[in-house]
C-alpha cells in the first residue's frame, strides 16, 4: 500500500513539475487580463519559485499587480495578479526585491502629486498575497522636482534601500533611502546622495552589499562618451567609495544599460551593453567590497554575436558568478539569451549565450532573478496574443531550459511521525552542504545559521511549510574555514547542529 501511495504521489509531484515549458515557444503565462501588462520585474520568492510584478493597464492608466509562481510552474495567488497600488494617479516602472520571508517589498515611480511631479514609494506584500503597509504604498521621496526610476534591494533585515534618479539639483543625480520591515524610513528626509556630479547620471541599478548596505551602478557622461560607474553605502547612509564613484568601464565608445548583482563577498558582479566596436554586445566585470576591479580592465566579453545585443539583466548563480540575460537581435530582433560567468570571469555556457525565448513576437523588457540552485527564473512582457501579455521561462545551473531542482525540495511523500534537524551532509564541506529536516505537522519554519559567537550570517528558510521531509542547499563560498552551527526553529521545537566548514 505505501509503495502505491509513493508511486502516485511521484506521479503527482512530476504532474506539478511538469508545469514549467521546456519550449522557448511556449513558455508559462503570468498575466493575461484585458489591456497591456508593461514592465514585468521579479525576484525569488525563497522556495525556488518568483514573485513578479508589473504595471497593469486592465482598467485605468498603470496600476501596479503582483503574482507569485511556485517551483513547479504553477501561479499561487488569484488569477492574473494582486493589486499593489489602484489611485487614480499613474503608476509606472515597479521594482521589487524578496522580505526574507517568503514575500516582497515593491517600489514603483507614482503621479499622485502631479504627472510631472512623479514621486518614490513603496509597498510590502506577504508569501500569501496580502499587502502590509499603508493602502496603495508608502512615501519614500517626496522632494520638490522630479523624482523617477526607482531601483530596490534587501537589508538583510526585512527591509531595503531603494535608490532612484533624481533632478531636485536640476541635474540628474542619484540618490537612495532605507526602509525598515514596517514601512519606516531610516534615513534623512528625502534620501541621501550618491552621486551629484555635474554631469548626467542615468540607467542606475542597485544590488546588496551582504552587511546591510548597497552597491549601486549607473551611466555616467563625466568625460564626455558614457562610461559605467559604482558607488557603495553602508547600513547607517554613508558612502564608502572615492566622490560620485568608481569607474568600472572607460573603454571607448559608450557604454549604458548597467545592471549589477552581489559577487557573495561584499562586492558585485556589473554587466552592461558595449559599443566599443560597431554594434552593441555584453561585458562584464567584478569589484570587490573594498572597491578593486577583479577582471580583464574594462571588462569580459559576454556575447558578441552578429548583429547588436542589448538592455542586460543578471543574477547570482550562488557560486561567486552570475548568470546574465539580454535581448538579442541575431535571429529576428527582441529574442532573448542567456550566459553563465564564473567567479574568475570565464563563460560556462554555449559561446554567445543559450536561447531563452525565440517565439515569432516580441520579447520585451525581460528580468532575472536566481532560481537557487544556480539557475535562474526569466520574465518578460510578450506580444504573442496581440496585445503585450507576462511570460515566464527557467534555466538550469547548465543552460538547459525547463525543470530544476528548487532551493527547497520535498524529498519524501510519507508524512513523519516527528520534528527533526538531520547532519548536514557532506560534513566538512567546502563549500556547499545539504541540510535535511523533517515537520510531522505545518508549521513556520525558520532555519538559521550562526557562527562560534553566536552571530547570525544566514537565514535559509524563513516561511510556513506544510507537513513533510525537506532539503536545503547551503553556500558558504563568502566564508572563511571553521565551526558553524545551524538551527532549526519549527513551532515549539528547536535543535542546533555544528558543521565544519574546510577551505
């Protein structure tokens, strides 16, 4: 009987599996409500699945909606998306980033005080769909001028810092803003400086530093052709890099479009689109926490494929590189790539990148986020039912398209009869390990990983889980050798193992 009950579970779970299209053709439907869908951003949701959000035109001008999609494929909240933010003013460009447990904090540029007065906020919305904060968001920058393109990134502490462009000195300059777990600002009214130099600052990106501060990049014009630059701030709002920022590209010809991730040590990796020969390609390059450039000077080539390629995305592949996406035009125009780089800068995958999507439409400004196990999940706006509608795709740690591993796996279908934090395995590791634990009962689970003093360095799961046997991947490539302790939090039940790590 339990040998028929496992076969049919089995069954089901590759049924669920089976959600996520293995055809760059097809793919999986996020939202196709009446009217357009622009602007699709994600970010992982924690157990191997995404949450996207998008700005919505399905019965007024752009509100903001948000949809979670689960490892499997499958959307979890209602049908085409929550509303985030329904005033009567416009909403554009949402951005968001992960709570920490299992939700996500959006930001998005908003007209409420006047179209040509758009403003910064924010809102927060939990794993089950329901928003947190003030109805239709937070103010985050209010300042005379104009305020636009918001860009957001975690804390580490159920908060963020969103950074936006900002013309309040009647030039484009950058600014950034903390915001705690309870919709609170932490830092000066109105957001403190990044960079004010006399000069244009456009097409900015930010990314966490991993200590609770952020590394931000962005297209400077100071000498004339646009080169990339970067600038970090710690948790308390001060920079930490030379003035207005360090150049990461100065190469001839423009450079634009940077987009960045965390490297796992303190540093980012940045990509952006190149056109230090005729055509745009992608480059890429890594600087350091203390603010060295890691790679070839000006950067590695990551596609230069015929024709032009543009408007990069990237993420984390967990490993110390980065996965990178991009539209490319070498087929038909607006298809999209992907292309792995490891941590010493060398491309993993196919030469000029693997296909994510290549259906006879266009793919519109796509984005990435990690799927954790060195993958990533892809989405974009996609014109193939006439109107602009939100798609999905997933690639694995191997360029593959289709079913991974989640982060988080159920291992075994037989319900256990008691809480229980098994070894991790392999134990010394060095520097991924696998932690098993079972739940007889749903419960909010919370595993936490600390070092010989007790500090807190890594929280794995932070969520509810349903009744079961699971796994979770840990990566400790950003520490050094040592005793580490890990513990599991379920309920009432608590229990605290040690695993060595050995470089």
């Amino acid at each position: 009987m339990k040998h028929s009950l496992l076969i049919i579970a089995a069954m089901l779970v590759t049924n669920l599996q089976a959600q996520w299209s293995s055809d760059p053709n097809i793919n999986n439907a996020i939202c196709t409500a009446g009217g357009d869908q622009f602007f699709p951003e994600l970010t992982s949701d924690g157990s191997g699945g995404a949450i996207i959000t998008w700005a919505d035109y399905r019965i007024q001008s752009s509100d903001i909606y948000a949809q979670r999609i689960n490892s499997s494929g499958i959307v979890e909240w209602s049908a085409d998306g929550v509303a985030i933010c329904t005033t009567t003013a416009g909403r554009s460009y949402p951005q968001l980033t992960s709570d920490g447990s299992g939700g996500a904090i959006i930001t998005w540029e908003d007209h409420r005080s006047g179209f040509n007065n758009p403003d910064i906020y924010a809102q927060r919305i939990n794993l089950d769909g329901t928003v947190e904060w003030l109805a239709n968001g937070v103010a985050i920058c209010t300042a005379l001028e104009i305020q636009f393109s918001p860009k957001i990134t975690s804390d580490g502490s159920g908060g963020v810092i969103i950074s936006w462009e900002d013309v309040r000195n009647l030039n484009d300059d950058i600014y950034a803003q903390r915001i705690n777990s309870n919709g609170t600002v932490q830092w000066s009214t109105d957001g403190v400086a990044i960079c004010t130099a006399p000069t244009p600052q456009a097409f900015h990106q930010i990314t966490s530093d991993g200590s609770g501060g952020a590394i931000i990049t962005w297209s400077d014009g100071r000498f004339g052709f646009a080169d990339i630059y970067a600038q970090s701030i710690n948790s308390d709002g001060t920079v930490e890099w030379s003035v207005d920022g360090i150049a990461i590209c100065s190469a001839i010809g423009v450079q634009g479009s940077p987009h960045l991730t965390t490297d796992g040590s303190g540093g980012a990796i940045i990509t952006w689109a190149d056109r230090r020969i005729p055509n745009d390609h992608i480059y890429a390059q890594r600087i350091n926490s203390g603010g060295t450039i890691e790679w070839t000077e000006n950067g590695v080539a990551i596609c230069r494929a015929p024709d032009s390629q543009s408007v990069p995305h990237v993420t984390s592949d967990g490993s110390g590189g980065a996965i990178i996406t991009w539209s490319d035009n070498r087929i038909q125009g607006a298809d999209i790539y992907a292309q792995r780089i490891n941590s010493g800068g060398i491309v993993e995958w196919t030469i000029n990148g693997v296909a994510i999507c290549t259906a006879t439409s266009p793919q519109d400004l796509h984005q990435l986020t990690s799927d954790g196990r060195g993958g990533a999940i892809v989405t974009w706006q996609d014109g193939r039912n006439s109107d602009w509608d939100i798609y999905a795709s997933r690639v694995d740690t191997n360029g593959n398209l289709g079913n991974t591993t989640p982060v988080e796996d159920e291992v075994e279908t037989v319900k256990p009869d008691k809480f229980d934090l098994l070894q991790n395995y392999p134990n010394p590791f060095n520097p991924n390990t696998e932690i098993n634990y079972q739940l007889p009962e749903r419960s909010f689970v919370a595993i936490k990983v600390f070092d010989v003093l007790g500090t807190e360095i890594a929280v794995l799961v932070n969520e509810e889980k349903r009744a079961g046997s699971y796994e979770v991947e840990y990566n400790a490539s950003n520490l050094p050798s040592g005793v580490y302790f890990y513990q599991l939090s379920a309920g009432s039940f608590i229990e605290t193992k040690k695993m060595i790590l050995l470089r």
